[in-house]
C-alpha cells in the first residue's frame, strides 16, 4: 500500500477485537504499522515462530508472540462509557487537535 491512511487508532489504546478467532476479547495497543494498516494488541492473536539460537535469542525453539490484526477488526473502547465507539475530531480552544468518543463525546487523548 504505497498510500499511507489515516488511522485513529494509538499505541496503548485499549481495543475490542471485533471479527476472528479472538472476537470480543480486549487489549492494550503495543504496536501499530500505519502503512500496513495493522496493530499488535496484548495477548491476542498468539502466533509461534520457530527461531533458531542467534546472538539475540540464546534459546531456540518456538516461541509465542502477537501477531498482528488489521484496523478494520478493532474498535476504540471509550474510558468513560466503557464500549467500543468510532473515533471523531475535535479542536479545542487552545487550537490542539484531539480524538473523541462519538458516543459520549469524552476526550480519548491522555496528554
């Protein structure tokens, strides 16, 4: 995808998953890869790798980490209202930019 999208969606966020295999399970944002469109959520979406020893990793074997799931299959959960809303923008006075929930119309943004 050469056209980087974009997404309303930060690292430690808390999200619902949506669709697949971890449906209704919620999580923490680790990671996210704008131009790919995905995030890595804590815990969900366990993958194995099998990993020979290197300089890094002095244990080889298979070892379980997140794999990554694609925007379109998390929702926000709001801190406030506590459900999964769409994300909406709103300047206030001072001219900053911030994330709101649709919802209850509650500030995402923690700065």
């Amino acid at each position: 995808m050469n056209q980087l999208a974009r997404v309303k969606i930060k690292k430690n966020d808390i999200v619902k998953v949506i669709t697949g295999k971890e449906a209704g399970k919620k999580g923490k944002i680790l990671m996210v890869f704008p131009g790919e469109q995905r995030v890595v959520v804590e815990k969900l979406n366990i993958v194995k790798r099998h990993t020979r020893p290197t300089q890094k990793v002095r244990q080889g074997g298979i070892i379980e980490k997140e794999g990554r799931i694609h925007i379109s299959n998390v929702m926000l959960v709001c801190n406030k209202c506590d459900k999964t809303t769409r994300v909406a923008m709103k300047i206030l006075e001072n001219g900053k930019k911030v994330r709101t929930c649709k919802k209850c119309g509650e500030i995402l943004d923690r700065d």
